[in-house]
C-alpha cells in the first residue's frame, strides 16, 4: 500500500533532538512489509526505501520552522510572523495532498495538518499528541477538522488511552479513536545500571526549558538538592529565558546517544515535573526502558505511564517530592522499581517496529471499511 506520510518536524541530522520520535516512526514504516512510504518533512536522512515528498522550496522553508523552534512557537510568538506562518503552512500542507492523489492512506501527524485535507474519500490516520487537545480549545478548530472528516473513514490514533475520551466527545461520532502506543528503541531496553552503592545519587531530568515544561522543579528541588549531597543533572535545549540555578548542573540538549551511553546507566532515576499538556512523554518512557524509576508531577499524561509505587511515585507537594527522592534512593527500592518499569515498557509498548505493525493494522482496518462503503 502507498502511505503519504506528513509531518511539520524530523530531525535534521544525528545529533538534532526536535522530532526524534518521528525519524523512528518513519524508520519502523519503512521496514514493514507491503508498505510504500512518501514523506512530506522538514529535511533530514530518510531511509534508502523512502521516497521525499516535500519540494525543493517547501523543504528550504520547513527547515527555516524547525531552527525557529516549530510552528506553536512562532504562533505563540505573536506579530505578523505568528499570524502568516501557520497560513503559509497549511497552503504547502494542501498543496502536498493535490499533487498526490494517488496515495492508499493518509499517515497525517497531529490534527492541524488535517485541516487542508481535500475532498476526497481517501482515508486518514491522524496520530494526537497532548498539544492537539489544547488546539481544539480555538474558535474554529473542531469545525474545521470535523469538517475533513466527513467523506473519508478516519482513524484517530493518541499516543495515551487518558485522550480517548475528550477526542471520543469531539469526533466519536465521525472517526474511530485507538489509542497506539510509540515504540522504544532496542538501545534503551539493553542499558546496563552501573551506579554503585555509596556514591552521589544522581538525578536525571530532561526537558525543553520553559515554564511549563519545568513546572515547580527548581523550586522544590532547592532544598533537596542545594546542600544535600545528591545531584541534579539538567538536559534540553532553552527555549524561553529561563534562569538555571548554580546548583543545577545544566548541560543544554543532548542527544540520545549521549543520554543513554553516559547518563542513564549511572543515574538514580529521571524526574519530570511538568505542568505541559502532553500524550505520552517519550523521554520517560525510554528512561523507563532503562530501568530507571520515575518521578513525576500527577498528571493525566504522567499517570498512565508510571504505576504509582510500582515504576516510579507521582506527587503533587514538595513534601511528597521530598519523600520520593528518600525512598527510591535505597538501592533495593530503587533496583525493584527499575526493573518494574522495564517490564512495564517492554510489555506495553515494544520496538517502533511493534508500533509500525501497530498503524498498519489500522491502514489495513481503514482499507477495507472504505472498500465497504
């Protein structure tokens, strides 16, 4: 089958941490069986059996949004550049499905970019991500999406089961919701814990560096961390003006190489705090993967990933987050914890490969419904 694969992020190379996940969703599509797969991305390496759908022009100008940090941070930018963008954008996005009407399945990532989507009976899966939710707060949005739903079969595919039922009450009645899990890459799962009893305890966090994204972690972390002989060691790119306290060892975007050959093996666990609408945060699953135990902000997209007391510990006071910290740094604690949570992923989610059979089910599903009408 002939898959139109369209997506406004993809990394640019190796050590480019922006759209990680979707250069591994493409890879896995690309070795399953029976599948054609054109991409319509920002440049970057493709696999030998992909074919480019983006041109010369439409390329230069999607590279242009991924060194300004995505087309949400140009909007939320505001000006003329926030207001002209997203309509440059959805013109190539158009564009791109006219010049390709020969295609089986639409493979369309996040709901905005099925807005151009023309009128025509192919179907579509449109993978979701916790920022669409937000999308659909806008005047006009779910109309206007509700709107290319409605000659074409549609499967709407959240990367967690906590977002089936708000896209469920927005498009239940037009699309079919399945919740598909991202896939993890084998490296992760093949980490070896080296941290040795008696030595510093060092806290892992990982995280693009706004507001949101951090959530109450240098505030909470102060008094845990400043004089407490235990370590927390930042990771991410800066991307609003964040002030980083001295005792954080901040060490701007690494690349997963990095993260996972020199820090996760010798880490005590990851922490993340954000207050950001997100799916399913990727990072934590690969920690997870890892062996590491999680700490968390409770959340709806944090809950469905970490078993309270069994991967990892959810809090919402600094006193709970205090309390975390004591208990997962026993080192039999710790050890159960991590193994839990390496099972966990490894059980609910797999290899990209996994998830690549995962959507081409749904493909297969959409295929066959369209075939009957």
């Amino acid at each position: 089958m002939r898959i139109l694969f369209l997506s406004t992020s993809y990394p640019s190379d190796s050590r480019d941490w922006r759209g990680v996940f979707i250069r591994h969703m493409v890879a896995g599509l690309a070795r399953a069986s029976d599948v054609k797969l054109l991409v319509w991305a920002p440049p970057g390496e493709l696999p030998n059996n992909v074919e480019p759908a983006a041109l010369p022009a439409e390329s230069r100008w999607l590279d242009h949004l991924m060194k300004a940090n995505g087309i949400s941070h140009i909007m939320r930018s505001g000006g003329i550049k926030g207001l002209l963008a997203p309509i440059r954008l959805i013109r190539m996005i158009r564009a791109c499905y006219l010049r390709n009407p020969d295609v089986d399945v639409y493979h369309i990532n996040w709901l905005q970019c099925a807005i151009p989507l023309p009128n025509n009976r192919i179907p579509a899966l449109i993978t979701v991500l916790g920022n669409d939710l937000k999308l659909l707060r806008l005047p006009f949005i779910r109309s206007l999406v509700r709107r290319t739903m409605t000659k074409r079969k549609v499967a709407l595919c959240p990367n967690a089961d906590w977002m089936q039922k708000p896209l469920a009450k927005a498009f239940g009645d037009l699309a079919l919701i399945v919740p598909t899990s991202f896939g993890i890459e084998p490296r992760w799962f093949a980490i070896e814990r080296t941290r040795e009893r008696g030595t510093p305890h060092h806290w892992i966090a990982v995280t693009r560096l706004t507001a949101d994204k951090l959530g109450p972690l240098f505030q909470w972390s102060k008094q845990f961390f400043e004089d407490a002989g235990r370590e927390l060691h930042l990771f991410g790119p800066m991307q609003e003006g964040i002030s980083v306290p001295d005792w954080v060892h901040y060490h701007g975007a690494a690349t997963p190489e990095e993260l996972c050959n020199e820090w996760f093996p010798g880490a005590t666990g990851l922490i993340t705090l954000s207050r950001h609408a997100e799916g399913r945060p990727q990072v934590m699953l690969e920690a997870m993967a890892a062996g590491l135990p999680i700490i968390a902000s409770d959340m709806p997209a944090h809950s469905s990933i970490v078993q309270q007391k069994q991967t990892g510990i959810l809090c919402s006071t600094p006193e709970a987050y205090g309390n975390a910290l004591a208990v997962l740094e026993e080192h039999d604690i710790n050890q159960l914890y991590g193994d839990a949570a390496r099972h966990w992923v490894r059980r609910e989610m797999g290899t990209w490969d996994d998830c690549a059979n995962r959507y081409k089910a749904i493909y297969d599903a959409l295929l066959e419904e369209s075939a009957h009408g």
